[in-house]
C-alpha cells in the first residue's frame, strides 16, 4: 500500500466490520442486535441529564431527519413538518433535532431551487418563518421534549449540480473540489468575503431560534458538508486567507453564536472522528482522479484537538461517528451494518474529555452522543451504562416508530416495530425527488392527513385477504382493528412471503425482527373475534366466491422469472428465493454463478460468499449494480463484495450454458463502468449526466465456470387470481395491492395496505 494517513482506531473499526461478516456475524446478528429487553427497566436511558443550563428529561435524541420537501415552499415549516416532529415528542423522545437549515441562500446555489423557492425550511426574523418554528417548539414543549433546530453553512461539493443547469451557477466548496455526485463538474472555491457572511448569517439564525423558543441550535460539521469542508484538511486545502487556518472557520461560527445568544444557550454540534476514506479505499485514494485531493484528511488526534477548541469557543454537546458521502454507508449504516456500529467512537471522544479534565464554559462535563443502529433498547442501555456515551441517537428507529420511547419505558419491547435498515422512505425518497417516509410505517410523514388512531368502520364487511406477505398481514391487522369481519388466506404454513427468504443472511438481522414484528401483530390480531387466520389454504376463484365475501383484496406477491436461455437444462440452477429459504439446495457446489445484480441476486451472493464460503460470480445486464438500490445499502453491500473477492459482471448478458459453463457477452468498452465503484452516487433516472463516459460498442465473449447457476432476476406480479376473480365477480369490491399490483419493496406494499386498509 502506498503511504496514506491511516489511523490505527479508524483502520481497527472498519477491519472490525469485515471481521464480523466474515467471522462473527452468525453470533452477533443472531444475538445483539433482537428486539430483547434482558436489561429493562431502562434506567440510565431514561434518566435526566444537564446540557449547559438545560435538562432533558431522558438520554434518547431524535437524530437530524426530515424536513427536505416538509416545508412551503419559501421556507416556512409546514403542517406537514410540525405534525411530524411534534408525533416524535409524544413518543416519549428527550431531545428532538431538525433536520439541514441552511444558512447560505444566495451564496451556496445548491440549497435554493428556480425561483428562490427551497426543498429545506429557512429560518430569518421575517415574521412568516418564525411563526412557523415557534409553533412547532411550543407543541414539542408539550409533550416535555427539548427542541434544537441544524443549522448548515451550505452543502457544498455534496450539494445537488442542477443549480449549474437550473441557475447557471456552479456549486462551491472550500477549495476546488469535485463535485461528488458528478466528479467531472467542479466546485469553485468560496471567498473569504462570503465564510465571513456565512458567519454573520448563523449567528442570526441562533438568534433567530432563541427568539422562536428553540431550545438551541446545532451545527452539521459532518459528512462532508460544507462545515466539513471548511474544517478537514482533505477538503480544506487553501494556502492564503484567514481560513487557510481549517479550525478558523468553525471557531469563529461558534464565537459568533455565542456572542449572539448568550452564555447559557446550548450549542450542539455534530462531526465524525475521521473520513475514514484512507482505511476504506486504501491505494484507490491514488487511482481514483475523484479521491486523490482527499488523502490528507484529519486525523483523530486532529479532530479531538479541534473538539477541545470547540469547547473553549462554546459548545456544550456533540454527537461522533465516522465517515461521510464518499463511503455513504458509514455515517448512513445500512440492515448489513451490527447494532451499536459507533459506540466504540462515542467512547473514544469520552475517555479523551475525560482524561484531560474537559468541562463546557458552563462548568459541566460535555455530553458525547453515539450514533448508528441503537434502535435496539437493550443495546442502546447498554452503551449508556458501560460510560460509552452520555445519550444515544435514534434516526430511522424513531420514523418506524415514533413511540419507541414510551414502549421501552413501559417495557413493553415486543411492540416496537423495528427499522429494517432499507432507507429506501427515509433517504431514498427525498434523493428521487420525495419527502420522508418509513418503510414499516406508512403514516410517517403523512402525520397530518393520517390521525393517530384509525377511525372504527360505519358498516362492517366480510373481507378476505389472500396473501399473508407484509401488504397481506398489515391489511388486514389494521382493518380488523377498524372493526370488519377479516380472513386471511396465506397458501403456505407461515406469513412473511419474500421477506421470509429475505431474512435468511445473517446479516439480514434487521428483516428479522421486522418478521418477527408482524407475527407479534398477528397474534395479537387472533385474539379478536372478527379476525380468522386460514393457513395452508390454496384459494380458487371458485371458493372465494363460495365465501360471500363483501371485499377481496389480493396481496398475493410475485412470481419468479426464468428466462429461456439455450441450454438451461444442460445445468444445474435454483432460484434465488428457493435457495435461501431451503439452503439444502446449494449441496456441495463450490462455483456458483449468481444470474442478476439487483438486490436480491446481490445478498445472495453476500450470503453464499460469507456465510456458505462458495465461489461467486454475479452477471447483471445492466451498467450498474443494484440500480434504483439506496446509495448507502448499495455502497455497503459492493464494498463488501469485492473485499470478499465476489466477481462482478457488469453490462453482460448470459447467452448460454452448457454442462458446468454459463457463457457470457459483456461490453469491454472504456466507457463500461467499475463496478465495484461506491464511491460516486448514481443519479436518479431523470437526472442525465452529459459528461458520464458514453459505453462504446466493444463486446467480448466469457465463459464462467460454475457447479450452480443461482437465478435472480426478478419477479412478475402474480396476478393471475386477481383477474380470475374480477372476471367471476368472486365479490362485489377487489383490490390488488403489493407485489401482486407491481413488484416493489416492504415500501410500496406497507404504504399501499396501510392506506386502504385505513379507507376502506
């Protein structure tokens, strides 16, 4: 390896992720990270704790999500956002963050849309925008939670590049960078003229939230914003100005707030310990043009000296992890992920506070919060009691549900629905042009058009579901508790269907209790007198008619897809599915070719590499891998594979097999993409990338050698049932949700079970 600037703490950690897929994952996935409550009554999560002058009633933060598209449109938190955070404050949550408040109109082009209008809420003295925060602090005092509102210089090289086409303007960063979703497309570098505004500007704004009765404010010095770029060498690299200084520009915005709003006003601020890009991408940061500027990052010494300075500058709190958009699944820990991911960080920073006697300018000790997938109470206890960390952080837990707090005060665990660590409603679907959402709970970020409770049905109906997969068990739990007269039907002898499959890798932990979850929804819902469970029950056309049913709803799911390829039979194949939920398939092959690179062919190589220890090679038609997947996720998973030494075909279709061969076509032309490249995003559909290498017409013929062929390459919607009976008029209303609708994800199925389920 060439001389990078590694860490030995950062390098342990990360090695520390591959050693627990290769080495322990069946253990620790099996065991540390279930939705257990050996450790309850809850006692050091649930017990105050003093924040400058402040106290919070609990040790539990709702981390920094929401807010992209939950704001009208100039600006001002809408009903939407107050309705939103305000469910997480009845939830039982101690500390409630905003999401990115950006503090850089006109400076920073990347947080501001055509037309002045913006995708994240503002905050100023004009009067329209504070009535909209002191309404949303006020409902939160409600309920006894603390409010901080994030604020961000701007975004920097992680900024969206359409401000380039929409506003002929290009994005900026501290230095010339490149622009991290097109690497091709420069940052240029901000004036010290325009920091010093910034500054001006955040000072405002924490007056501002003081005035609005925001409890404090709290910096986005993480992840390679723009707070980021100011203060890391790896971004930061200018030789002339005040801000050659990379600690200058953080300092004086903490000075400024400070002198704003007063000794006793509480400063948060978030930062990672390290990039940790020199120990993800080892010799790559020299090959890789878009990584080489970013070798020379702060080190972790570095960054707790800078912690320091924070704290003689005024801050009060921080929250530490590690990572940032070039390795997305760091700071964005994804299903894969262990529980308590960056615990060890958390007590990095504490252990060094505590050694040199470090105390806020309000005398107190400085709490240090951990974060990443502490959504499991008895691990996030756990933390809290060892001296890990002061408080914990709670992102996605708190979108799947938001009373997480008060059910694991009340001990009552087993009701908390889990996060399955999928982002693709909490993430993804802000970056596809959205607002948030959860997977597992469709009334996230619909809060103010879905009450709370369900309203009991006016006229009961007789109605049957057919299909005991997510869309089939969420429909019809939610519907009998309305009050009609539900069956569910599932063919096989257990519910879940793809999601079954899904929970088999260990690393799957997170799917796992999620099915858990729905059987403990099912139990319960067999405990009322109008729900009936009818397993291992085929339903006909003619037997659904037969049960004068008032509704049908088909949740039914999809069907495996199997190519006519020449020579399939000459070899021995299973689908994917098939393979996972009956393992006994796999039998002694060692070679074994994955056809397709979605999700699914994808884990099921993960699976069969580090948990069955085979030789895998996957071959996917498409440019890219897992396309439409999450950045995080996908980027966790590819990076994994290719340290696993999974082979990746990528722009290759299979032309073929013959015994023990599955013969390949693949573009070889300069313009086919790495596949294993995690460190640049892909762009939504919609959004072209003109200076993306165009694929030439070069091809080249390969044969794979393979013991197994494992194929994975979707599904059809198993829509067959659905027509018959609509043709029978098998009842007088039907309706086909989930992947028997259009194949899709927990996402799509929960959120369109939920709604009907709530309408019907």
């Amino acid at each position: 390896m060439s001389d990078l600037r590694t860490d030995a703490p950062i390098q342990e950690l990360c090695d520390h992720f591959g050693d627990w897929f290769r080495d322990g994952v069946k253990n620790e996935a099996g065991n540390a990270a279930r939705m257990t409550k050996d450790l309850y009554p809850y006692t050091s999560m649930f017990s105050p704790i003093r924040v400058n002058r402040m106290t919070i009633k609990n040790r539990v933060v709702m981390a920094p999500m929401g807010n992209l598209m939950m704001c009208e449109e100039y600006g001002r938190p809408s009903e939407k956002m107050i309705r939103y955070f305000v469910a997480r404050a009845k939830g039982g949550v101690g500390l409630i963050t905003s999401g990115l408040i950006p503090i850089s109109d006109k400076i920073d082009p990347t947080v501001t849309e055509v037309g002045g209008k913006v995708m994240m809420p503002r905050i100023s003295p004009a009067r329209t925008l504070m009535s909209g925060w002191r309404d949303l602090a006020q409902q939160c005092h409600g309920y006894g939670s603390r409010f901080f509102i994030q604020l961000t210089p701007g975004l920097g090289r992680v900024g969206p590049p359409t401000c380039l086409v929409q506003q002929t303007k290009f994005p900026v960063s501290a230095s010339f960078n490149p622009n991290f979703y097109i690497p091709e497309l420069p940052c240029l570098r901000l004036s010290d003229h325009r920091l010093t505004k910034i500054i001006k500007n955040a000072g405002q704004a924490a007056a501002d939230a003081k005035a609005c009765l925001i409890d404090g404010v709290y910096l986005h010095g993480h992840e390679g914003y723009l707070l980021e770029q100011m203060t890391n060498r790896a971004f930061n690299r200018r030789a002339l100005g005040k801000y050659a200084d990379w600690q200058r520009f953080g300092l004086d915005m903490v000075r400024e707030i400070r002198r704003r709003v007063g000794p006793n006003y509480p400063i948060m601020y978030r930062i990672d310990l390290s990039l940790a890009l020199n120990e993800t991408y080892g010799d790559r940061m020299d090959e890789v043009s878009s990584l080489k500027k970013f070798k020379n990052g702060r080190s972790v010494a570095e960054t707790l000296d800078y912690m320091e300075n924070l704290v003689k500058a005024g801050v009060d709190i921080f929250d530490v992890d590690i990572g940032c958009y070039d390795n997305w699944w760091l700071p964005h820990p994804p299903s894969g992920m262990p529980a308590g991911c960056f615990v060890k960080v958390s007590q990095i920073v504490k252990e060094h506070f505590a050694k040199k006697k470090i105390l806020s300018n309000a005398g107190v000790e400085v709490p240090v919060v951990a974060v990443g997938k502490l959504g499991y109470p008895d691990v996030a206890e756990k933390a809290l009691r060892d001296g890990q960390c002061d408080m914990v952080m709670l992102g996605r837990p708190l979108l799947a549900d938001p009373d997480w707090c008060n059910k694991a005060y009340e001990g009552r665990v087993e009701e908390i629905c889990p996060c399955i660590g999928c982002q693709e409603g909490c993430v993804n679907e802000f970056v596809e042009g959205g607002h948030i959402q959860c997977a597992v709970n469709a009334r996230t970020g619909f809060e103010d058009s879905i009450p709370a409770q369900a309203p009991p049905v006016q006229k009961a109906k007789k109605i049957g579901v057919v299909g005991g997969g997510p869309a089939g068990v969420i429909f019809a739990v939610e519907a009998a508790r309305r009050g009609h007269t539900v069956e569910l039907i599932e063919k096989t002898d257990r519910i879940g269907g793809r999601i079954v499959s899904g929970s088999v890798p260990a690393v799957k932990f997170d799917i796992k209790n999620y099915l858990e979850w729905l059987n403990v929804q099912l139990r319960c819902a067999q405990k009322l007198p109008n729900f009936t469970l009818r397993m291992n029950t085929a339903a006909t056309t003619e037997w659904l008619a037969q049960q004068n049913y008032d509704a049908l709803v088909f949740a039914v799911g999809t069907k495996d897809v199997c190519p006519p390829i020449p020579g399939l039979d000459q070899v021995k194949y299973v689908q994917a599915v098939a393979l996972l939920e009956n393992p006994d398939l796999l039998g002694d092959a060692q070679k074994i070719v994955v056809a397709g690179g979605g999700v699914v062919g994808c884990e099921t190589a993960y699976w069969l590499r580090y948990e069955q220890n085979r030789q895998v090679k996957v071959v996917e038609m498409l440019p890219h891998f897992m396309q439409g997947v999450c950045t995080a996720n996908r980027g966790h998973l590819l990076h994994y594979m290719e340290k696993a030494g999974i082979e990746l075909y990528n722009c290759a279709k299979v032309t073929g097999f013959e015994p023990g061969k599955v013969h390949i076509e693949r573009n070889v032309s300069q313009g086919a993409p790495n596949p294993y490249n995690t460190w640049q995003p892909l762009l939504p559909e919609n959004i072209p990338n003109p200076l993306a290498p165009k694929l030439g017409p070069e091809t080249a013929h390969f044969t794979l050698e393979a013991d197994l062929v494992v194929l994975a390459m979707g599904g059809r919607p198993d829509d067959a049932l659905y027509y018959q009976a609509q043709a029978a008029q098998a009842a007088p209303e039907m309706y086909n949700i989930g992947d028997s609708f259009a194949g899709g994800r927990v996402l799509e199925a929960n959120r369109a079970a939920y709604r009907l389920a709530r309408e019907i």
